[in-house]
C-alpha cells in the first residue's frame, strides 16, 4: 500500500538497489542446480543473473556499443 504513494523515481531506484541484485542470486543458484542437468541452460542462467545482480554503468554500456 505504501508502494502506491512513492513517486516513480524512488520505486524505480528500489527496484534497481534492491530487487535487482536479490533477482539476479536467485538466478545465478538456480542456474547452479539447472546446470548439472543442462549445461546450456544452466550457464545462460548464470550469466542472466550476473547481469541482474551488477548492471552496466551507462560508460560501460557506452563503451561495449563502440567494441561491437
């Protein structure tokens, strides 16, 4: 209920400080368990999750588009 009288930036900087890194260790231990049975999908969930849990800063993400 209180969620509903935050505005837009500070829900959003919670979603990005908060529920992002939890998402992404979930996702990495899952890929973990995943992994004994399909390599393949074990290590996507690996990296998904690594990303989820440290995003890019914008000059990293800057610097990636200039490599590519």
């Amino acid at each position: 209920m209180i969620f509903a009288f935050l505005s837009s930036r500070v829900r959003q900087y919670l979603l990005f400080a908060l529920v992002l890194p939890f998402v992404g260790r979930l996702l990495q231990t899952v890929g973990v368990r995943v992994g004994a049975r399909n390599p393949r999908a074990g290590d996507a969930l690996q990296k998904a999750g690594g990303y989820a849990r440290q995003p890019l800063s914008r000059q990293q993400r800057r610097n990636l588009r200039r490599l590519r």
